[in-house]
C-alpha cells in the first residue's frame, strides 16, 4: 500500500475516533481532507527555500500521521521508509532489537530508495523515538545518502524521552548540513496535535 493510501487511513481512522470520543460534529477534523491535502502544489518553506521532501519511518502510524501534518502545511514531497526485514509486531520484542542494533551499530536495510534526492533543498526526516534517538531505519537512510548542503528538519513522535539526543546525533551523521530545531510529540496525542505542528514550523520559519 503506497504512504498517500495509509495516510488517508489513518486520518480517516483517528478522526473517527475523535468525533465518537468528543461528540464532534463532522464539520471538526483531525486535519483537512487527504485527497486535498495531496493535490496541493509543492510550495517552497518561506525562510529556508527549496524543494522540500518530507521522510518518515513510522512502525504504529503515529509519526506518520505527524509526516502528513508537515505534508498538508508545507507541501513538497513525501516519503515513508520501509525496511527489507519489518521488525516485530510485539513492542518489547522492537525494543530490544533497536536496543541491540543502536549498540552493535548495525543499519537494517532499506527496501526504499529515493533515487531523485539531491533534488531536494530541505528535507523533514520523522522517526520514533528509540532509546533517545531516531530509529535505526534512518540512520540507515541518513547514512547512506550525501546530504550536504541540504537544510534537515528534525521532528519524533515519543512517549516520554522526547527529542533526545536526537539533533545531536543528525548532526554528527550528517555534517555538511544545516540541521533545524526539531519538533518531539507524545505519540497518544499526536491526532490533536496539528496546530502544534504549525506552530512550530512557523517558528523555525517553514510556515506561513
């Protein structure tokens, strides 16, 4: 299934959810429409310029839903990485393989390329929080691309730890760049979390 058709899942499914918790009546959403939201034109962030490029690896759906917030409000592109080898559907059993991976060092294949990416000025790279950085799958992607030059935007879904070291390591992977404050959303509350997403693209000037 291609990001735009699970992204208008998961809208569709977390805004259900709101209105039958809330009583809302159809008129409030989590976000605006996908359809709309994808056919809009690739519009360049007012302070850093350039082609933007929105990247997320999301393994429950709620960075991904973050991804499409930044989507809706910037445009550009957007893209979801998928590993070659998914990882566990338990929680803990992903924990402690993150955990193992991040130690070892080890970076899990990618079954995404992104052939066009230094067409790319700025690009938003999401992740889960794992053990206080961002996942293992990009910090496969961050690695094995040239980024310099390039503005990155950090944001992360956590439950807890929030950013983390998570600039810092970016940073260390990439240094050729220009690496933005990131944005960290507790992953229960990223479906109210739209104009906290906005608000914060306003502050390091990606909106309007």
């Amino acid at each position: 299934m291609k990001i735009n058709d699970i992204l208008k899942l998961e809208l569709s499914r977390r805004d259900m959810l709101r209105r039958t918790a809330f009583g809302l009546t159809g008129a409030l959403m989590v976000g605006v429409s996908l359809p709309a939201l994808l056919a809009r034109p690739a519009r360049a962030a007012q302070a850093v310029g350039g082609k933007i490029l929105t990247v997320v690896y999301s393994r429950t759906g709620n960075t991904r839903l973050m991804a499409g917030y930044i989507h809706e409000l910037v445009g550009g592109d957007l893209v979801e990485l998928e590993t070659v080898n998914p990882y566990p559907e338990a929680y803990r059993a992903t924990t402690k393989q993150a955990k193992e991976e991040l130690e070892s060092g080890f970076k899990p294949p990618l079954k995404t390329k992104i052939e066009n990416l230094g067409a790319y000025d700025v690009i938003c790279v999401g992740s889960p929080c794992w053990w206080g950085t961002v996942a293992t799958p990009v910090i496969t992607f961050l690695s094995e691309n040239d980024f310099a030059g390039k503005t990155l935007v950090p944001f992360m879904t956590h439950e807890g730890s929030g950013l983390g070291r998570t600039e810092s390591h970016i940073r260390s992977l990439c240094p050729a760049s220009t690496v933005l404050e990131g944005l960290a959303i507790r992953g229960g509350r990223v479906g109210s979390a739209r104009d906290d997403v906005s608000t914060w693209l306003r502050e390091i000037g990606m909106g309007s």
